[in-house]
C-alpha cells in the first residue's frame, strides 16, 4: 500500500522540527512526477524559461558566476492538472507545517528550474535580506533514472549556519521532496553534466 499524503506530510514536519530539514524519496507517485517532467520540457521546448537572476525586483541582476540555471515561474491560472495537483499536495503540506510548527506560513511561490549541462548554482542561502519572506524551500526533483555520475546534486549544508562542515550530497531523482529552513541551510548545486529538472519553492510569511 502506498504512504498516505498525510504520512508523506508529517515526515516533512518532523525532519524540519528535528533537524531543519528533510529529504523524502517517492513523496509523489511515479506518474505524477512523470507527468510534471513531461509539463515542464514541453514548456522548455516551447521556450517558457529565462534566465534565472539573483537578487529580487529592480536589485535583480543576471550572474552566470553564482548560477546558470533557466527558471519559468508558477503561475496561479495558468497551470497544468499536473502543477495544480502538486500546488494541492504543498497547500495540504503547508497547513500541515503551520499546524506543527507555528510558522505562520501563508502562500507559496515557486519555479520549474532547468540545469542544462555544465549549469550550477554556487553556495547560498535563500532567506536573507531581500527575501525575509522566504521560510521554507521546498524543492522536488524530476529526473528519472538520475545517476551519481550526472552529477547536479544538491549539498545541503547540515548544520545551521555553516557551511564549512558535515553536508549531505542528495541526488535529484524524480519524485524525490527535499525541504529545509531557507534561513538556516546553505546549500548549492554542484555541476550538472546531464538536463537536470526540478519545482522549487518557498513557503512564505506575510509582509516582511
Ligand atoms: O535545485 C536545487 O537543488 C536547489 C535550487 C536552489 O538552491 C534555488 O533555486 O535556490
Ligand atoms: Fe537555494
């Protein structure tokens, strides 16, 4: 039998409330990832993606030394089945957080992401001080039959606020849920060798 979202739901929360964060294999079933991976190069193809910037609003800049990924917003209206029923799971996954933990988070905002070959995104933290609304990233891979050997693993950080120590090296299969505390975990994305697809997101607060 397969886990129940609400499962799937409360591994998410307990990782974050333990350690801040959390990396969950199959949080989607194998079609739905499939059908996500088929949305987003059918919008790739059809040029949908820009360049991803660093920094936000007028600060926005295109860095090509810090990260060469192509990002192509979520937007709200004009969705696939496929992003509207993942857009389902996170709100079911956002209530489930706000429950726990107390983190008054109160909308989602996200982007399809694509790391042609030789794409990375260097060292970073997501919440700082022009995106304090950032609390928690949210990113799902959509690769089928990733391999080490692709390279563009994630390496997440594990200790609050370093990034000179232990880290994890998460591969980024299809299916595959890693959410962390945007403020707390640096992280980057080593070299990809292979396309490599993701949704990644925020959770945020209001205001700030
Ligand atoms: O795709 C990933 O593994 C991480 C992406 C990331 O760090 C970001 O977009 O801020
Ligand atoms: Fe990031």
């Amino acid at each position: 039998m397969s886990t129940s979202h609400f499962d799937l739901s409360s591994v998410v929360v307990e990782g974050l409330r333990e350690k801040g964060w959390v990396c969950v294999p199959d949080f989607l079933e194998h079609f739905e990832g499939v059908q996500l991976a088929e949305d987003g190069m059918a919008a790739w193809e059809d040029g949908d993606f820009r360049k991803a910037g660093v920094g936000r609003g007028a600060a926005k800049v295109i860095r090509e030394d810090i990260r060469r990924d192509h990002v192509r917003w979520l937007e709200p209206g004009s969705m696939s089945a496929a992003e509207s029923r993942y857009m389902e799971r996170l709100e079911e996954l956002r209530r489930a957080i706000n429950q726990q933990l107390f983190l008054g988070l109160f909308d989602f905002e996200g982007h399809f992401a694509v790391y042609q070959p030789g794409a990375f995104y260097k060292p970073h933290l997501d919440r700082h001080r022009e995106t304090m609304d950032r609390v928690v990233t949210v990113i799902l891979y959509l690769n089928d039959g990733w391999m080490p050997e692709h390279g563009g693993q994630l390496k997440l950080w594990t200790t609050p606020g370093d990034k000179l120590g232990e880290a994890e090296i998460l591969d980024p299969q299809l299916g595959t849920l890693v959410a962390f505390l945007a403020g707390d975990h640096w992280h980057e994305v080593l070299p990809a060798h292979e396309t490599r697809m993701s949704i990644t997101g925020w959770f945020r607060v209001r205001g700030s």
